[in-house]
C-alpha cells in the first residue's frame, strides 16, 4: 500500500517561508511525476505545482513566482519551497503522483496557516 507523509507545516506571517516535505512510501517516485496540491476550508482541493519525472515543473498561476516544488528520488521525498506566503495560501497541503491512481489514497496532509 502507498504511503504519503507529509511534514514542514506551520503558523507564520504573511510574507514568511515553510518547506514542506513529502517521503512516499511503497511507490518508487523516480517513475512518477508528483505534484502538491492544497485544500482550503470549504474549498475544493487544487493542485499547486508538480514536478514530472524528468524534473520539469509546473505552477499554478497563484504560486508562479513564489513556490519551488523539487524532488529527491534517492530519498523518495518531494518538496516544496514557499516564499512570500499570504493568508489565501492557508490550507492542508497534500502530495499525490501525477496523474493520481485510483488505487492510491491522500495522506494526512500538513496544515499551512498564514497569518495577516
């Protein structure tokens, strides 16, 4: 079975940085693009960045500029690099493969709270 941890969550200012983590377990990435998405309170989850397998990546337009999303398939473990964050980024942010499958389930996520 699929494991994703996710980690590097936190409270910070607007304006501040986190770098959140994700190790996967029982899936090797290297074969996998992967990407991190977010879920906002009453909001539908979204995809924020991904980062294919031959380490191209790729932003949402509400990230471009600010996020770096990276990957360490020797550690099986994807990144990404938040800068500048405001309060609409506050949400639980999730890693998945890409394109998910179906027989794959989200982990816990890591909660991102960005004060005003």
């Amino acid at each position: 079975q699929v494991q994703f941890v996710e980690s590097g969550g936190g409270l910070v200012q607007s304006g501040g940085s986190l770098r959140l983590s994700c190790v996967v377990k029982g899936m090797t990435i290297r074969h996998y693009g992967m990407g991190w998405f977010r879920q906002a309170p009453g909001k539908q989850r979204e995809l924020v960045a991904n980062v294919a397998f031959d380490d191209s990546t790729s932003y949402e337009a509400f990230v471009q500029g600010r996020f770096a999303v990276s990957r360490d398939n020797t550690k099986n473990t994807i990144y990404l690099q938040m800068n500048n964050l405001k309060p609409e980024d506050t949400a639980i942010y999730y890693c998945r493969e890409v394109p998910r499958r179906p027989a794959n389930f989200w982990g816990q996520g890591t909660q991102v709270t960005v004060s005003s």
